[in-house]
C-alpha cells in the first residue's frame, strides 16, 4: 500500500508552539481507550521490577554465553532500572485557577535520599507568575510499592526548571544514586522512567543523541542552558522523572519533548542539577553570575573562516569570542570590546563558553583576571566583577 505525507514547511514549523512542559492539563487519560483490532495484550501493565542480582559480574549470563561484566547483554536494561526503579514516585498536584480547584495535573520524581528528598522539575509542582514561585498545593506522592505520602515543595528554580520537594517519613526510604552526565558519549544507552498517563513504573529506553544541545537550538530564549537530547520516548507525566545511565544511576531529569517529531526528548544533566542542590542547601535559591558578554565557542572552522575575512584576527588555536558587549554591564567596566578572544579566565586556559560558566560558579562580586586576544595579536589583562544575573533575563 502506498502512504501520502503532507510535510510541514520550516515556516509551518516555527509557528507551531510545540515545546510543552510534560505534565497534563487535562484528564490523566481518555475515559474509554480504544483497543485495535484483536489485540492479546492489555492497555496497560505494572509489576514491582524485583531487585537486580547482589553479584552478577561472575555469574553467567542467561542466554549460555560468558558473563562480561562490561559488556550489553539482554540483563542489561532491565537490571539497571531496577535499581532505580523503587526510587521513582508518581506526583499528583492540584490545579486551578483563583483559587478553584479544577483537577489535578501529574509528574515524576526520584527519591534521592532517603530522608524523603525528591528531586523533580519545577513546573510539575510549582506556579511562576513573573519569576516568584507559588507552591500548587500539597503534593500527593505515590511510590511503586503504593505507600503514598504528602509532600511540600521545598525548593524550585524557574530557568533550569528544577525543583525539591520532601515528604515525611519514619522509616528510610528507597534512594537512587546519582551519576555523572559528563560522562556520556552519543550513541550510549539511557532508560527513561517515570508515570507518563498516570502509567506508573514505566520504561523506555533508547540512546544518547547529543550531550550538550544548546537551549538557543531550541528556540527557549533567556538564560543559557544545555540539555541532553535523547530518543527515549516520553509523554505527558514523564516529566521529573530520571533519564538514567546502564549503571542504573541517574544521569538526567526530563523535562521537555518536541511534539512534531518522534525521538527528540531532552532532559537537564545531573551534573547541572548538582550543583543547583548544592546553591538550595547553601543559600535556599540559584545565584548566577553576569558579565554582560554575548559570546561564540571557537573551533578550527570557524577560526579559519574569520582570518579569510579579517586578516588581523588574533592567532589562536581555541578560546572564545566576544562579539558583542551590554553596555554598563560588568564587561563593559572592565574594558572588554567587540571582537576579544578570551583564551584564559580566573588563571585558567578555556576553550569554550561551558569552561568559563564552570569557572564563575557562584562568584558574585569577587574580581577575575582574564586573559584576551585582540587584532594583531595585541594581548590584554582585565579583571571583571560578575554580577548577580537579574531574574527576568
């Protein structure tokens, strides 16, 4: 048989919102599902995946061949989810409008102490009106064993849209440990789980797609931030949940999928939310550091194609490029121009725009020596005071 497709134009494509948040706004799913044709298997299956093995690097594997402890086999997927899988809770929260409750709208979370600690997405739990976060009300946590709890959110950031929430409780709960998301490589295996639909202790899997796409790739103005992209397949109530690694330790918190296309779902790099617990435990909110520089990343490529075009562009082999600086902002104090190459910041030599955001961490209002390249390779020192970043930017 034969499939007509009517393909979307690129103009057709920016003017579709289809960035959504993944928690539902409606029913948490259709009053009557409709089964095709004679189909054996249920709508919908959940079992409490069982523990993995205490030991399995000795033992053989189930399909006769020799165990490889490094190795994918059948085993591999499934015993790395169990191990996070007792850590992942379904979040149910109300929602309204001035007041009226109209429904409850659903996330995912993962206990990562088991003190109660919950990590999950802002918007799943919390209200932003402006940049000032409003609790939706008490939030009913529900893990894969049934026991459910109460839970108030604790902490929530609105730019990289991740929240704490905790619950009470008189016995230790299940914890999932956390990874680290700068080691992936594209093409490595990810799990996605969650409560998507309210289809508690669900599991996907696919690959690592891109480990550092950019949120301006995306079209998501302010801030800048990277996500892991990935094709798991998630959907609405996915969101909070972890992307985890073959290791069975979490490595990203989805948030965000693209509605027009299959396999392009993205979540934020544990190694970024670490340190965004760390600023709630110290000081209760996220401190980010402006400069008031617009900057590139350079490569070979580019660098090449800027000496075609300017022949007294410095001589480097890396850094990054400033080509636009915010008048009265900290850059511009401290004497930066269009056109500088930083090659090193806070004493370090630094090659991309992620060297120097690792860099600044949390420094606000503690001077930095940088180091920039300028037209025929004139070299200069500046030191910049970072400010506070204004929470509307």
């Amino acid at each position: 048989f034969q499939v007509s497709l009517s393909l979307p134009t690129r103009g057709d494509l920016l003017s579709v919102p289809w960035r959504v948040p993944l928690f539902t706004l409606g029913p948490s799913m259709p009053d009557k599902p409709t089964a095709v044709g004679n189909d054996p298997y249920p709508l919908h299956f959940s079992r409490v995946s069982p523990d993995p093995p205490a030991d399995t690097k000795n033992q053989p594997s189930t399909d006769g061949s020799s165990h490889c402890s490094n190795c994918f086999t059948r085993d591999t997927i499934a015993n790395a989810a169990a191990k996070v899988s007792p850590a992942v809770v379904n979040l149910s929260v109300p929602k309204g409008i001035y007041g009226l409750t109209m429904g409850r709208s659903i996330g995912s979370g993962t206990i990562i102490d088991s003190d109660g600690t919950i990590l999950t997405c802002a918007h799943v739990v919390v209200d932003f009106q402006g940049v000032k976060a409003s609790s939706k009300g008490n939030i009913e946590v529900t893990m894969q064993d049934g026991r459910t709890f109460e839970g108030t959110v604790l902490n929530a950031d609105l730019h990289s849209d991740i929240a704490i929430v905790k619950v009470k409780t008189k016995s230790p709960l299940p914890a999932a440990k956390l990874g680290l998301s700068n080691k992936l490589r594209p093409g490595d295996w990810v799990i996605a789980m969650g409560c998507p639909l309210s289809l508690q202790n669900t599991v996907t899997a696919g690959i690592v797609s891109c480990i550092d796409r950019k949120s301006s790739d995306l079209g998501l103005g302010g801030m800048r931030r990277e996500y892991l992209q990935t094709d798991c397949p998630i959907n609405v109530g996915n969101s909070g949940g972890p992307l985890v690694n073959m290791d069975g330790e979490v490595v990203g918190v989805n948030n965000m999928k693209v509605l027009v296309a299959d396999g392009l779902s993205f979540a934020v790099p544990i190694d970024s939310v670490s340190k965004i617990i760390d600023q709630f435990k110290k000081r209760g909110r996220v401190v980010r550091p402006w400069l008031g520089l617009k900057m590139i990343d350079l490569n070979d490529m580019i660098i090449s194609q800027l000496k075609e075009r300017d022949p007294v562009f410095p001589n480097v082999n890396r850094g990054v490029l400033v080509p636009m600086v915010t008048p009265g902002s900290p850059g511009d104090h401290a004497g930066f121009r269009p056109g500088d190459v930083v090659t090193e910041f806070d004493g370090k030599p630094v090659g991309s725009i992620k060297e120097i955001i690792d860099l600044m961490d949390d420094k606000v209002g503690k001077p930095v020596k940088v180091v920039v390249k300028r037209a025929n390779n004139a070299e200069a020192t500046l030191t910049v005071t970072p400010e506070e970043a204004n929470p509307d930017m």
